[in-house]
C-alpha cells in the first residue's frame, strides 16, 4: 500500500530504501504517486506539470511507471554524462509491457527489434558511433542544404495561395520524413503507410495503448520491421548508394563485429523514427510556439539572422524529446537521494529545459537568450544525437521559407493542440494556420524567393544574436567624442549588463566594439562614447557621421570580457583618452557596492576629455585628470613603484599606454593587472610551426586529431560536437572549456597569469596542447 502522508520530502527522501523491495512496497508522495505521464497536465505541458518536482522534490519514485523520475537541469545532465553507471539500454524499451496478444503479433512478423546506438552499452557503442559520424558531420552536412530547401520550397507552393493549411498534414511531418529518407538512403515509399508506422512505432514504446489498441499497434510495428527487412536487403544487393544506410553496409564490409547485422536491422526501423519524428514534432513545436508569439514571430520576419537562436530556444523551450529513459547499474545518489542498482530512470529533458536554476526566467520564450543553446533536447555526452545538426538545418529552413513566403499568416483562433499519449515524443497533431493570400509577398515581389539565408550548420553562436536599435540622443561630450544613447526599436526591455561590458554594432559594412558607459539600471537604453578619430578605419567615422537622432542600427551584446574582480579589496582604474568609457561605468559599479577605489584619467587637454563633469560630481577627490597640454603627466612608474596586495588595477586606452602600464606594473603580483582588448596579437597558424596533437573528450567518450594548421575549436567542430565561440582570435572567452589533463599552450588574452598556470580550462579557438594531448570535460 501506498503511505501518502504529506510531509516535507525537502529534507530527506520519503522512500525507506532498505524496504525498496517492490514498488508498492514503500511510501511515496502524494504527487509522485499520482504522476501520470500519459494523461493530464503532462501531455499539456511536460515541464509546467513538474514544476513541483523540481522545486521540491527533484527525483522521486513513480509507482505508476515504476521508474525513478529525475527533473534538474544538473541531476538530468549528470546522467547522461555517465552512460556507464546510467545505462542507455532501455532507451527503446515499451514502457508499457506488451499483452500476450501483441506480443504473438510481433513474433508473427519475427519482430526483433534490438540494439542500435542509442540503446547499446558500451564497449560496443563507441566504435560504432564512430565508425557511422562521418555522414552527419557539418561538411556531410552541407551536401543535404539544397535537398532540403527545394523540399521546402515544392511543399510551400502546394498551399502557399490556399489561404489556410494544417501546417503538420501538409508540410512538417512529410518534410522530415522525406529528408530523413534521403539521409538514410531509402527510396521515397508511400509515405502514408510509413506515417503510421511510425506513430505506431512510438506507442508502442513510449506509449500506453489500451489492451484493445494494442494488437493494431503490434500489426502496424511488424509490418515496419518487415519493411526495413526489405528495404535492408536490396541496398545489400548494391551498397554503392547515397544515405547512412548504405554508408554503415560498406563500414559493416570493413568491421562486421562492430556494424552488426542485427544493428542494421534494427537501425533501419529505429533511424527513420529518430530522423523523422523527432523533427517533424520539434518543427511543429516551433511554429506553434512562435506563431502564439506574434511579437517574436514578426522579429524573425523582420530579421532572419535570429532564426538559428530562435531554433535553439524553440528546442529548449518546447523540444521535441520531453523524456528519455536509462537503467541505474549500480547502488548511487541522484541529487542526494539514493537510487538502487537496477532502477529505471525517466530523466524528463523538457523539465531539466525549464529548470530556472540553469536558465534564468526559465519558462519565458526568449530568442535571444545566450544560454539557450545548453538544452538537453539532444541528450548530452557520448549518446547525445548525432542527427542534431541535420534537424537545425531543416527548421531553420523551414522557417525561413515560411517567415519570407508567409509573414502575414496567424493561428486559426481558439484550436486545441492534442498530442499523441506517450512519455517521450512531444509535438501537436495538427497547427492549424490562415492567411490572405492576396497578401502573400510574393505576388508583389517575386524577387524575395530567390533571396537565401545561408544556414550556419552547427549550435548558433551567440554572436549572431542581433537586436535593431534607433539613436534616440546624440550628444557632444567634447569637439571629437559623440555620446550615442540607443533604444530598442520594438520598445523592448534591454539585456542586464555588467561594467566592463561592449556592444557590437554594424558600422555600415564594418563591425565595431564599443564600451557600455551609461546607467546600468536603466533597461531602456545603452549609452556609448565614441571618438572620432583621424585613423579611423571607417567605425568611428561613420558613427560620427551618419548617425542622427532615429537612425536604427544593428547591434549584438552586451558582452564582457572585461570583468571586474568583485572581491578586489581595492581598485585602481587607470584611462587613456577615451579608454574612459569602460572605466567610468567600473567605477560607478565599485562606488555602488561601497568598494575603495581610485581613478587615474589622463587626455590631451581637459577640452579633449570626456565625462569630466561627471566625474567630478559622482566621484569628487577619487578621481585625478592628467590633462597633458598642462604640462600633468601621468607618471605611471611612481604610480605604480610599490606593488599592492589585494589591489586591482583595471585599464583601457591607446595600445602604447598599455605597454607602459604593463611595464610600469611588472613586479605587481600576476594576475593585478587587467586591461581591456579589442584586437588580438594573434597571428594566423603557421603549421610548418605547429604541431598535431589530441583532444580527448571525456563526456562524449572520442578522441579528435588536431592538424598542425587546424584549431582545436574546429576539429570539434568537424568532429559534430557542439562549441561555442564568438571573436575567433582570443580576446572574448566564448570558446573556454574545462582541461582535465594536459599541458595548455595558452594564447589568448582572457585568462590571467594563474588561470593559465592552473590549466584548468582554455580557449578553443586560439590555444594549443604543449604535448601530445589534453583530455577535455566536454
Ligand atoms: C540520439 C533527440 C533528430 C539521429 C538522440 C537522443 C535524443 C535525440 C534525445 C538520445 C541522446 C542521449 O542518449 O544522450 C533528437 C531530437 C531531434 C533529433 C530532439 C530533432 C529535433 C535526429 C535526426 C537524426 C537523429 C534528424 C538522424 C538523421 C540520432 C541517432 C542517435 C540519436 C543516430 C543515437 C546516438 C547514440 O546513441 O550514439 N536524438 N534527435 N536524430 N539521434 Fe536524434
Ligand atoms: Fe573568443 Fe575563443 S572565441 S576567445
């Protein structure tokens, strides 16, 4: 019997393990014993249903499932990360078990469903996952674009003048289909049987058909087992095709005990599904996600460059694999709470996507959110999917056709989405949209279908997140420098940002970085000062002369990589000229949080040097002006002749000043001197001298070559892992990654003397291994 007494489970866990000996046989909350993934508020809304859990009680034991259930971003990431101790093999089990009759349906169609990569264990799976990359990595990749645009585009032409379409029947569940044949190499069959067979396929192991259902279902999975036979054993007759499918029949010519003919098998039926529905419902997620988002929607029209973000956040915030399942191997802890060996985990994805302790605001839709790319949509480590990038690719397309060919079309009011009961795939049956097709742009300018966004293939780096903004003030500090104030066109609040922090801004055809200086309290607008300078190489010069009062422009950032030490028990802010801009808006954040500082401001005349006012007034006698043509110079080595323990000094100016600081602060400790870089010394690779070397990869379980004339972030890259990375040459800290072991050869300029000492992380795109290899936490 079941005790539902309702006391706290935050402190300790309700169940007694020593008496875990049936489910049933222990106590369980009340809201762990009525969890019900197949009806109810979960089918509705996976994560808003187990906001419960993840507040109080983040793994708990679900006697209906008779699984473990684990809802944290960090318990559902630290499990995938071990697919030793949490087993992959009842990944595609049925989680309903099969009745007798169901069970003689299948044999009849000698149904054999068994492993194939995303269920097998190791040692097996490695050599196996390995053996079949090569057709999904980005260059493969790329070879698909044009397929799957001219899918697209014939599909959209079927019903682009109709007025109304159900966007899954007609496009976004044929779409995938039949680029996940043309992946794997199958011929196109009838597609409509195959639809079948597919959702068969996913009641049947994530679903609870009721017993009467059951042996239809087991009908629909025999004949897909009996059609992948078929379709198996002629590509053998000649494996010479295109697709992944042909591809692993040449692999098995060369490694039979790695490419097993039970694989194949299995993998033919297995792979339609994990190409397939898993798109079909991540695409249909996303429309529907984006189109009950009108603002969001018309943004993208607007400005097709935020699709691959808006794509990551879609998949993060409505993916399409709300669970995936694993089978404990030996006694451990979950989030502190014990779990025997032989435990079935559900480790809910969608929950772990809404955690708001990994994701700030967690349940709002925000395209531009830097982090959205952490989801676990994919799964993560040595299983994560290796389809990932192909299914970016086709929504992606998908929605920049729709966005360019559609941008007037809306949601039939008052639908109701209904989803197919199961634990695991998640996508609306049907997205009913209308729109006036005498309105369709197209009619107006046929020009627009020729127009193309090139798809980057691969995790959207956070560079490319842009916002429109319009000059709302423009004012003169001095003769030369131009205090711009920006506001967000569309009136939408501003990203926080931290002192120190830079915005990107598209300087006609250049892109330039400018110091944030205004008031960080203020969401409604970012403040930059820009000198006009004589040498400029074309940023500051457009800026001072083609801005006015309601330009827009476009922008990317805040970003910072030029972080103030917050545990600094003083700081020295040391400003060349306008390398003020950063250093009045650290001084401000110190003065807030009552930190000891000073300020050290040299130019060449007072008339030539900002924020001087200002200075004055918010930071009175902290401040000392060096204005040159008076004869005050800054002298940098008597500033600087006694070396201070527990002082910062933060700096920003011309480069030659720089140099100077540095020299004048040499014998200060290592890491007491910060300064701000907008360009990097690097220089391009020269692999007469370099050297190859190895990356192991620890979670992923690989290890990827280096080539001497090739970046670690590049080889990641090809290698299908997802990296980030932002500036390319070592001055921004996007590309960092955890070192386990290995000697670094440290280039960039992010990391201070003992970070780089203490070899616990790098930069991907610019440093190197000393030796032969370095093992890496990703
Ligand atoms: C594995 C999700 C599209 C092929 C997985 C896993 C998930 C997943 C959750 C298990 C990860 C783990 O255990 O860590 C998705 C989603 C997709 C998608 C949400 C679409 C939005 C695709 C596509 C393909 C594909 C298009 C093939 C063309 C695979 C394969 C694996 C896999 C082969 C097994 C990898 C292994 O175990 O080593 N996918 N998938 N997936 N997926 Fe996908
Ligand atoms: Fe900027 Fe590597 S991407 S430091």
């Amino acid at each position: 019997t079941l005790e539902t007494s309702g006391a706290s489970t935050q402190d300790r866990c309700p169940i007694d393990h020593s008496a875990f000996t049936s489910p049933g046989g222990c106590p369980v909350s009340p809201r762990a014993a009525a969890f019900d993934p197949f009806t109810g508020p979960y089918q509705t809304d996976p994560a808003a249903s187990l906001r419960w859990s993840r507040d109080e009680e983040p793994v708990f034991y679900s006697p209906e499932l008779d699984y473990w259930v684990v809802t944290r971003y960090e318990d559902v990431k630290a499990v995938f990360r071990d697919n030793e101790l949490f087993s992959p093999a009842i990944a595609l089990d049925k989680i309903t078990p099969t009745s007798d009759e169901a069970s003689s349906v299948l044999a009849q169609y000698d149904y054999a469903m068994s492993r194939t990569l995303v269920n097998e264990d190791e040692p097996a799976h490695m050599p196996r996952r390995r053996a079949l990359m090569e057709p999904f990595t980005p260059a493969a990749l790329a070879h698909h674009e044009p397929m799957v645009r001219r899918l697209t585009r014939e599909y959209v032409d079927r019903f682009v003048d109709s007025g109304h379409v159900d966007l899954v029947d007609e496009m976004l569940w044929e779409v995938p289909l039949t680029v996940a044949l043309h992946f794997l190499g199958v011929p196109e069959e009838d597609m409509d049987t195959l639809r079948e067979y597919s959702i068969a396929h996913t009641v049947n192991t994530w679903g609870r058909p009721a017993p009467e259902q059951q042996v239809a279902v087991a009908e629909a999975v025999g004949k897909f087992w009996q059609f992948a036979g078929t379709v198996l054993d002629k590509m053998r007759k000649d494996p010479s095709g295109h697709g992944w499918m042909p591809f692993g029949i040449r692999v098995q010519q060369e490694q039979p005990d790695v490419v097993t003919d039970s694989y194949l098998h299995s993998m033919m039926m297995a792979g339609i599904v994990a190409a397939h529905e898993t798109t079909a419902n991540a695409s249909a997620n996303a429309l529907r996600l984006l189109l009950e988002h009108r603002d969001v929607w018309e943004e993208i029209c607007d400005d097709p460059g935020l699709i691959p973000n808006a794509v990551e956040e879609c998949l993060r915030h409505s993916g399409s694999v709300a669970a995936w399942r694993r089978l404990v191997t030996a006694d451990t802890t979950i989030g502190g709470i014990e779990i025997p060996a032989g435990a079935k985990l559900l480790i809910v994805n969608s929950s772990a996507n809404h955690d708001e302790r990994h994701f700030d605001q967690a349940d709002d839709f925000d395209i531009r959110r830097d982090n959205a790319g952490d989801h676990l949509t994919f799964g993560y480590g040595s299983h994560q999917c290796m389809g990932k990038n192909l299914a970016r690719m086709e929504i992606q397309i998908f929605l920049e056709e729709l966005t360019k060919r559609l941008p007037h079309m809306e949601l039939v009011p008052d639908q109701e989405f209904t989803y197919l009961p199961n634990t695991s795939f998640r996508g609306p049956d049907h997205v009913l949209v209308r729109w006036d097709p005498a309105r369709n742009p197209e009619r107006a300018d046929p020009g627009l279908l020729s127009l193309r966004q090139p798809v980057k293939i691969g995790e959207p780096s956070k560079n490319t997140i842009a916002r429109t903004m319009t000059v709302s003030e423009l004012e003169h500090l001095t003769d030369d420098v131009l205090l711009v104030t920006l506001r967000d066109t569309s009136g939408r609040p501003l990203p926080k940002w931290s002192a120190g922090s830079h915005i990107d801004i598209d300087c006609g055809a250049v892109s330039r970085q400018y110091s944030l200086c205004g008031d960080r309290s203020d969401r409604t607008a970012l403040q930059i000062a820009v000198l006009h300078e004589s040498n400029s190489r074309g940023g500051s010069r457009w800026v001072h002369t083609e801005l006015a009062v309601g330009t827009t422009l476009r922008m990317r950032g805040p970003r910072n990589h030029f972080k103030l030490d917050p545990d600094a028990q003083r700081y020295v802010f040391v400003a060349g000229g306008i390398g003020i801009t950063p250093v009045i808006a650290m001084a401000d954040e110190v003065k807030a949080t009552g930190g000891d500082y000073e300020i050290h401001y040299a130019g060449r005349s007072r008339t030539s040097m900002a924020f001087l006012d200002r200075l004055a007034r918010d930071h009175g006698d902290r401040v000392r002006i060096y204005p040159s043509d008076k004869g005050t110079r800054m002298d940098l080595a008597n500033l600087f002749a006694t070396a201070e323990e527990g002082t910062q000094v933060y700096s920003c100016g011309p480069e030659r000043f720089l140099t100077a600081l540095s020299d004048a602060t040499a014998h200060w400790p290592d890491d007491a001197l910060h300064v701000e870089h907008f360009s990097s010394t690097l220089e391009a690779l020269d692999p007469s001298k370099e050297h190859a070397f190895e990356v192991v990869l620890k979670d992923s379980g690989i290890t990827v070559p280096v080539a001497a004339d090739q970046t670690v972030l590049h080889a990641l890259r090809a290698a299908n892992i997802d990296a980030q990375s932002d500036c390319e040459e070592g001055i921004c800290g996007a590309c960092e990654v955890p070192v386990l072991d290995g000697a670094v050869d440290h280039r960039d300029l992010v990391l201070t003397k003992t970070e780089r000492i203490a070899g616990k992380t790098m930069m991907t795109c610019c440093s190197r291994a000393c030796g032969s290899t370095l093992t890496l936490q990703l």
